[in-house]
C-alpha cells in the first residue's frame, strides 16, 4: 500500500472527449507524456476537473484503466482515483474495482444529496467506502464549494484517526488557513495534507505544505515548479510575482465561463480534449480568438507545458 507523504504537484488531468462528446482516450498517452515532462509528480483522475460526475460508472473505470496502464510501473508516479461522493454503495463497488487495477490512492468527497449532519457521520461513509479496498490508500477530498459540506477537517480527522486503518489525509480544496494549519499539525503531523487552490500555493507553503493537487498545473506547470524553487531559495518577491502570474491567468478562466476555459488552455498546449459536457456551458470559437489574445498578453508561452 502506498505509505509515503506525496511532495510536489499532482495534476488533476480533463478527460478527453471526441467531437461526439465520447471519451477520446487515445490522447491519455500523450497527457501522461506531457505531465512526465513537466516534472508533474502523479495525476488525480475523474475529479472535479476531470468531470467525474458527469461520467458513467463503465466510463469512470475505462478511464481510470487507460491511466493505470501507462503508469503501473511508473514508481515516481502517484495515481489518485476520485470515487464520487453521493452513492457510497457505487463509491464501493468502484473503489473494489480500483484497488484490483493497481492505482495508488483512491478519494472520496462527502455525499452532497442528502448530506452527512456533522463529522462522524462523514467519517462513516469514509470508512464504508474505504473497507471495499482494504491495501488502497484513501484520502479524502474536500471541496465545500461543490459539495455545499464545510465540515471542519480537523474534526473530521478527530472521528477518522483510529476508524480508517488506510487513511494517508485529505485533498483540501479550501481557503480555511486556520483548519488546514491544525489539521498539518494534528497528532504529530501524522496526516497528509494535499492543498487544492493553485491560486494561493504560496500561502500554503508558508505552512509547510509540501504537496498540492490542482488543474492548472496541467498546463502551466513550470510557472508552479518556478514559484516552489523560488520559496524554497528565500525568494520571497520571485515567488509573490509567480503567484500574481498565476492568479492572472486563472483569472482569465472565470472571465471565459469557468472550469472548462480549462480545456481552452490545453489546445494551447497541444493536446485537445474536447469539450465540456452539460450542464457546464463551454466557450464560443469567437470567444476563443479573444481568449488567445488575452492569453498572449500574459506570455503564456513562456510558462506553459511542453513536451
């Protein structure tokens, strides 16, 4: 079972589409490269920006199958598997399927039909979901602005730590400094904290987190890898400046329609995924032109992933 603290950026790759809105997974080879290149350190599939929920169950498992058959002898490479949240009994199934796949880590988010009235009850649809695979990391994901669930981790981490034999931490995708601290901090810093805003990594590091899961790493990778050297030099102004740079840019994806501007910025750097599916609404080819020109202003090109 994977063991270690993950360090470095984990990306949390689209998944690719034809122009039927089918999986396209053919590209998911030259994604991988692309990551590889970048220094990328593992890849979260089927998440928030992978569009997960908007996947099948058959499809969720193709998917994960085509990432596990590039990376099942890759040791430097993390594979992090979303379940779902709301149907734990699928999060199961899928999970049991998982694990016999070989990836490294599966993540679960709080179910967000009928939701969980305090931490413990939480923390036992963590456990009913983890005990389907028993040798497989598990980490929870938190992301209250989707989920519409802001239970404090901290508490959350009070009910699981001798309920969860696998549970390695959690994918905190939040602005709670104060909880994120305590939770680092929690029973000699025993938990992995994975920090998920790509556009404040740097307050995050300030903390002493050392590993962190994002979707613009997939394509603006060595903007990131520069900001973490920087920090790690004492370079406090490089570091601010890189962070303003990726703020700009992420900017730009609430200006042109949110989450799926996403995929805007991956034709830019080679690799089409398609588009969205409902009821996310994507961007218009007239818009596109002017995204570029927005991009280009930003010097995307000198930041960007390449292969």
């Amino acid at each position: 079972m994977y063991t270690q603290k993950i360090e470095g950026l984990i990306a949390a790759p689209f998944t690719p589409f034809d122009a039927m809105g089918e999986l396209n997974l053919e590209i998911i080879p030259d994604y991988y490269n692309l990551l590889k290149a970048n220094k990328i350190v593992g890849s979260f599939i089927c998440g928030s920006t992978g569009e997960g929920v908007s996947l099948t169950f058959q499809e969720k498992i193709k998917v994960m199958q085509a990432w596990t058959a590039l990376t099942a002898d890759d040791k430097d490479f993390t594979l992090m598997m979303f379940l779902g949240g709301t149907n734990v009994k699928e999060c199961m199934e899928l999970a049991k399927i998982a694990e016999e796949s070989g990836v490294d880590v599966i993540s679960f988010t709080s179910p967000f039909y009928f939701k969980p009235a305090n931490a413990k009850q939480l923390a036992l649809c963590c456990a009913k979901v983890a005990s389907a695979a028993p040798n497989t990391a598990f980490y929870y994901y938190h992301i209250p602005v989707l989920t519409g669930v802001n239970i404090a981790m901290l508490d959350l981490l009070k009910e699981i730590d001798t309920l969860i034999p696998t549970f390695k931490g959690i994918k905190y995708t939040h602005e709670d400094f104060m909880d994120f601290l305590s939770c680092m901090n929690y029973n000699d810093r025993k938990y992995d904290m994975l920090w998920g805003r790509d556009e404040n990594i740097l307050s995050s590091l300030v903390l002493g987190s050392r590993g962190a899961v994002g979707s613009t790493y997939n394509y603006a990778a060595p903007l990131y890898i520069d900001l973490m050297e920087a920090f790690d030099q004492g370079d406090f102004e490089k570091a601010n400046s890189l962070q303003q740079k990726s703020i700009d840019m992420i900017t730009l994806l609430g200006k042109y329609g949110g989450i799926a501007t996403g995929k805007a910025y991956m034709k830019l750097v080679g690799i089409n995924c398609g588009e969205f599916r409902l009821p996310v609404a994507n961007m218009s080819q007239e818009n596109f032109v002017d995204f570029q020109r927005e991009v280009a202003k930003l010097n995307f090109e000198s930041f960007k992933s390449r292969v």
